[in-house]
C-alpha cells in the first residue's frame, strides 16, 4: 500500500489545531442526539449556495415508508446523467441540509441531475435500514429517471464514507438482484470493511478530524450485532464476486483512518476487471469535500475528482471505460 508522502495541508491542519483542542467535545462521550446537533452547529454549510437550476423536494416510496430525496437538476428543461446520492455521517448523522452544499456542487459540476436521499439513521434504525434504503431509493430513481428530468440510460451511485458503503452495497445489488444497469459508482472515501486493524486506522487512529475510535463508535450504533458486519451489505469488501459492477472512481484521502479499506476495495474491483479510477489526496483528510471553505487545497482536489467522475456518469452504461 502506497505510503502518505505529503503532510497536511497547512490549512487543513490550522483547522485541526482548533478541532483537536482539549476543550472540543469528543463525539464519542455524545448520544447520537447530542452527536447530531454539534455537528450541525460546528459544520454549517457556506453562506452563499452554489446556484442550481431547480432543487425540489419530494418523498418516494421505501421499504419500510416514504423516503425524502432532494432533487438538483442543473438544466430543467432538458434530461441529463442522474446521480443517485447518499450523505456520510457514519450512518448516525447527516440530512439532506448537510448533504446540500455537496449535492450541488456534484449537479453543477457533473451536469447532472442529482438526487440526494434521506435515509434512515441509526440507532433508531439500525443495519440492514440504511442498505435496504439506498438499494430502494437507486431501483425507484432509476426506473424513474425520466419523470425527474434524468437519462435512464445514464444513472449512477455516488455517496461520501457511509454514503460511499450505501453507494457501493447499492451497486452490488443492483447487479445481483435485478436492479437498474448503472453506469458508474462514486466512491468518496467509503467505508467499505468492519476491520480495525487495517494499516491506516492504526497509522491515523487521532487527530484527523474522523479518528479510529469514532468510527467504533458509528459501527456500534450502526451495525451492534457483530457477527453481522461481516455480510457484504455491512462490510461491501467481503462481497465474493466484484467482475461486472459499474465503472468505479474512488476518491481516498491519505491521512484518513478509512484510507486502506478504501484502496482494498478499488483493488478488488480492479482485479475483477472493473474499470477504476483512484485519486489519492495524499495530503489531504476524511472529510475534505466538506471543507472546501477551509482552503484552496481541499477545492482543488475536489474540482479535480469531479472532473474525472464527469465523463464516466455521462457515458453510456455498455462499454464503459475510464
């Protein structure tokens, strides 16, 4: 595995001077509750917006009761790529208010239609609630497309750390369970694996903003049975079969406890002959598309990672290739 060879972003690390400061809260002392309403007071999105088109909200149905999805469409009056998205928070926390910033950089920088999902959160509702969601809401939305202004011959899943393992179980069973043909699959630092030990959640266990001992913390909420986090739809790498999954780009940062699993993981769909993308921010952390207004770095590399992930959602879902 590819050592970090840059330090951090000297902004990056000015703002996690501040976060690691004593007097900050650790999540994992927090209810969910209490988890949930710092971090909507300590990441609040920009104050200007990124400008879409049109940007509705409606509810579709899910397994287990309406889901609320946020549609983005940067030109209304014509069909573009859709993007079936799904926020991070390590299952816990996140909505569609939080996702917003994200949402519509991907529709204005994609060209895409872009449809965030609200899916339901543990621990109130625990694994399998989340896949059962995300694989619900890709199979409506695709088969939908049309009426959302979408292209149905153009969908693809995309999501950031837990949005990245949704994104990725979504696309799995799209391919086993009769699911709509995607196109693509966006992997912004997933969680792919329930696996402690691997080199980067030692390498990484504090002080870049998401530390080891938090994502235990997100684990145990989302998935407390432990002898179930070894089925693919909890830990997408011990899936057995990767050859015939959508074209992939999986965006990693070096300096991120998830780092390993997620460079595993694009190895598998790799050595199954799926067409991949990895862009290593080796000098970046998790998080990083969240953090654009902390410096030019973090834009940069998100803009760049857009770029790429582009031509693969505008593609054609038979003979993609990077």
């Amino acid at each position: 595995m590819p050592k970090p060879i840059h330090p951090i972003d000297a902004d990056v690390e000015r703002l996690l001077t501040i976060v690691n400061d004593v007097a900050q809260p650790s999540i994992v002392s927090m209810t969910p509750a209490e988890a949930r309403t710092w971090a909507k007071s300590t990441f609040a999105p920009p104050d200007r917006p990124i400008e879409v088109a049109s940007v509705t909200d409606r509810d579709i149905p899910g397994p287990a009761g309406p889901l609320a999805v946020r549609i983005y469409h940067p030109a209304p009056a014509e069909h573009r790529p859709l993007l079936v998205f799904f926020h991070g928070g390590g299952w816990v926390l996140g909505d569609l208010d939080g996702a917003d910033p994200t949402a519509r950089r991907l529709a204005v920088e994609l060209d895409a239609v872009v449809a965030s999902v609200d899916y339901r959160l543990a621990p109130e509702h625990p694994y399998p609630a989340g896949p059962e969601d995300a694989i619900a809401a890709t199979r409506w939305l695709a088969g939908h497309a049309a009426e959302i202004g979408g292209d149905p011959e153009r969908v693809g899943v995309g999501g950031d750390s837990a949005g990245g393992h949704l994104a990725a179980v979504a696309a799995i069973a799209s391919r086993d369970e009769g699911g709509p043909r995607l196109n693509c699959q966006y992997l912004i630092y997933p969680v792919t694996d329930s696996d402690f030990t691997r080199e980067s959640m030692v390498e990484n266990a504090e002080g870049r903003l998401l530390e080891t001992e938090a994502m235990a913390w997100f684990w145990d909420h989302f998935c407390p049975d432990h002898a179930r986090r070894d089925e693919w739809r909890a830990s997408p790498i011990r899936n057995t079969d990767m050859a015939g999954l959508p074209p992939a780009i999986v965006a990693l940062a070096a300096h991120d406890p998830l780092y390993s699993e997620g460079l595993a993981y694009a190895r598998r769909l790799e050595d199954a002959g799926v067409p991949s993308i990895v862009k290593v921010a080796t000098d970046l952390i998790h998080g990083y598309f969240s953090l654009e207004v902390v410096g030019e770095r973090c834009l940069e590399e998100i803009q760049l990672v857009n770029r790429l992930a582009r031509p693969l959602l505008h593609a054609s879902a038979t003979g993609v290739k990077p």
